[in-house]
C-alpha cells in the first residue's frame, strides 16, 4: 500500500499488477481499491485461471479499470496450457459480470506450434464483445525473432482484418520491423 501511495505521490496515472500470478495474492481487492481511491487507473494482468463469477464481482467492487488475459493456443499442449480450450468458460463469465474493460491478447512467435490457433482467439474475443491483440512471443533466451513463414502469414490475416472481423483489434506499430 505504501508503494501505490508514494507512486500516487509521483503522479503515475496509471497502475498494473503483473505476474508472478496477480489472482493469487490474498490482498489483492485492497491494492486495487487503493490504486482507485489514489485517483490511478487500476489493471490487471492474469492468466485468468482462477477467474470464478464470484472473484470477477470482487474485482468489480474494488474498482478495477481493465483487465488482459494471453491465450496462447486454441487447446493445451506440452508448451502453453493457457489455452482457449482451458479458459473459455472464464471468457464467458467475464462477459456476463465484468464491469471493466477486457483484453485478450493472442500470440505468434516462440514457443507457438498452431499459429492458426491466435485467429480463433481473436475471433472469440471479438465474439465475446472484447478487445483483441495480437503479440509477439520472444524465445527462451528473451530475444524477439523475426516470424516463421506460417506466423508471417498469421500476422498479415490479422492485418487484413483488423478493420473489420476483429474490429477491435489492435496492433503495435513497433511489431511490423520484427
């Protein structure tokens, strides 16, 4: 709490608890009221597997502003089990409770065996009323890589697209010099 207030003191409009797992800390709901009663913008960013209706409606009454959630792939595999198969009924309950603004970034890069799999979540992010974007995975050293052909290809669908079935896509400019 002393950290949010000298922040707050500094002037940042703008709060995000990341990882680790934000969900799992047991004071979450105070920090992200006390980011909002310093006059910050509250976020959050989950895996979003411990999402439940119940935690979502705490989450709205502590003030939270926006919330982002990475799907990596379609169905879990040995990489990623942050999957859409794995989440989809978490994606559900957000669009019935939540009160914030909701993200879900899918992904292209490293790591990403079906690059196919960031248009169907994109699709069902747009489905589901919430912005979509699109990221770029660095590998296991931290280093960005420029795309595989199959990613390339990918990336242009978005671009394609992105006025259109995913509307509420966005995409970082800084991505097109990967």
């Amino acid at each position: 709490l002393r950290r949010i207030d000298r922040l707050a003191e500094l002037g940042t409009t703008t709060i995000t608890l990341s990882g680790g797992e934000p969900t799992l800390h047991p004071d979450l709901d105070a920090l992200i009221s006390r980011i909002r009663e310093r006059g910050a913008i509250a976020t959050l960013i989950t895996n979003g597997l411990l999402l439940t209706p119940e935690r979502i409606v705490k989450l709205n009454r502590a003030g939270l502003d926006y919330l982002q959630i990475s799907i990596d792939n379609a169905r879990p595999d040995e990489i990623s089990k942050k999957s859409l198969q794995v989440l989809d009924r978490k994606l559900e309950w957000l669009a019935e409770h939540a009160e914030f603004g909701i993200t879900i970034n899918s992904v292209l890069g490293a790591g990403i065996l079906n690059p196919g799999d960031a248009l169907k979540i994109a699709g069902r992010a747009r489905a589901l009323k919430f912005t979509s974007t699109l990221g770029i995975l660095h590998d296991h050293t931290g280093q960005l890589k420029p795309l595989e052909p199959a990613h390339r290809e990918v990336y242009a669908r978005f671009l394609e697209h992105k006025n259109s079935l995913f509307s509420f896509a966005h995409f970082d400019s800084f991505q097109q010099n990967i």
